[in-house]
C-alpha cells in the first residue's frame, strides 16, 4: 500500500498582525479579498475575517497573495522570526518550484530539503540557496542541519591539519577557498593548546576557550564574504 504523502505544516502565521496592517491601511475585508484577486486568489471576504480571528490559516498562496494586499512583507505576517527553510523562502514570496529553478536545483531535491531541514548539495549550490532566500552564511548552516557538522570538522582543525578539513567546511560554508583556508589556519593557531607542546602554564591559569564555532564566524566576518555572515 502506498503511503499518502503527509501534508505540509501550516504556514507561520499571526492574526493580530494581519488585523492591524488591515486596520493601519484603512480596509475592509472585502476590499482586501478584491485586492487578493488581483493577485489571482478568490476567495470571500469572510476567509479574511476567519485568518484575522484566528479560525484558521492561510495557504502559502493566500498568504503571499495577502501580504500583497496589504503592501507588508510577509516575515511581518507570520508573527516570528523565520526559523526555517519553508519560512525564508514564504519571507521571499516564493513557491517551492520558484526557488528550486533559481536554486539550480530540482523541485523535487528542493522539496526534500524543506521536508527533512537538510541540505546536502555543493557549495555552488549552498551559494545560491543563500542568495536565492537572503540567508547569512550562519543562519544558512543552521536551517539546512549542517551545524553539527561544521562543529566536528571545526574540531578537527584544531586537532589536525586544517587542510584536511577545507573541502569539507567549503561545502557546508560556500566561501572561496582562499578565504575559507586563511580563516581556518587563524583558528587553529588560536586554539593550540600550548601544554600540548611542554609549556609549564597550567590549565587552570589558561581563559576558557571559546566555542568555535563563535570564533569561526568572527573571523569569517573580518574576512569580507559575498553572503553576509
């Protein structure tokens, strides 16, 4: 028997934020259902009235098509800030098959990446996933599950040959290689431990170290990149 496909999560979406830009532009739901049309969705003044009242929630098309009506991005419709894949691209006003042909990539592997939170593509095409959906390079490895990774091969820098490392790291932070290989021989200098070469420094007199990852992202962000970090 043939599984049914599950259906999509709802849409992240905030009826007091709908009411009020309704309410600041001066409309009735009547004529933001009229307004909705002209961005081809028809629907009855009282589907707007029944979002507003939280009785149910919009599609991913009625809800761009609402956020056009009432000249407001959609990010401030949904109520917080976008947490996922699915979010930042509904944040752009895309469909799935709208942000899989700007990608570089089939609807079906983009559909795939939304379902699972997933991203196992190159880096080219982390690069236009980035750029396509306005995602800074950290928020870029979080949404797509790829920070545990970057954390095991961060770790693996400082313990070993940061070379070993930079093909890897380039595919989950998709950043020229030569800046990527400078930003990790900065790490691993840092991070030597200096009692692993004979100093006579105990531990306890050393600072903490700091997460890597955070360090990581600081000296990316002194480097310039073309995605903002």
């Amino acid at each position: 028997m043939r599984r049914r496909p599950s259906a999509p999560p709802p849409v992240p979406f905030s009826p007091p934020a709908a009411r009020a830009h309704r309410a600041g532009l001066g409309l009735s739901p009547e004529q933001v259902a009229e307004a909705m049309a002209a961005h081809g969705v028809r629907l009855l003044p009282s589907h707007v009235a029944a979002w507003e009242a939280g009785e149910f929630l919009p599609s991913e098309e009625e809800f761009i098509a609402l956020s056009r009506a009432l000249w407001c991005p959609p990010a401030q419709l949904m109520g917080v800030a976008p947490a996922t894949l699915r979010d930042f691209r509904l944040a752009r006003e895309l469909t799935r098959e709208q942000a899989a042909h700007r990608i570089g990539v089939g609807a079906e592997t983009y559909a795939r990446a939304e379902a699972t939170g997933r991203w196992d593509a190159d880096g080219e095409q982390g690069l236009a996933l980035a750029h396509v959906l306005g995602l800074p390079l950290r928020v870029l490895v979080r949404v797509t599950g790829r920070q545990d990774d970057l954390d095991r091969r961060l770790r693996q820098v400082v313990d070993g040959r940061w070379q070993a490392q930079l093909r890897e790291v380039g595919r989950i932070v998709p950043v020229p290689h030569d800046l990527l290989g400078g930003v990790l021989a900065d790490l691993q200098d840092e991070y030597l431990v200096p009692g692993h070469w004979g100093s006579s420094v105990p531990d306890a007199a050393r600072p903490p170290a700091r997460p890597l990852a955070e360090r990581f992202w600081e000296l990316l962000a002194r480097r310039g990149t073309d995605v903002p970090v």
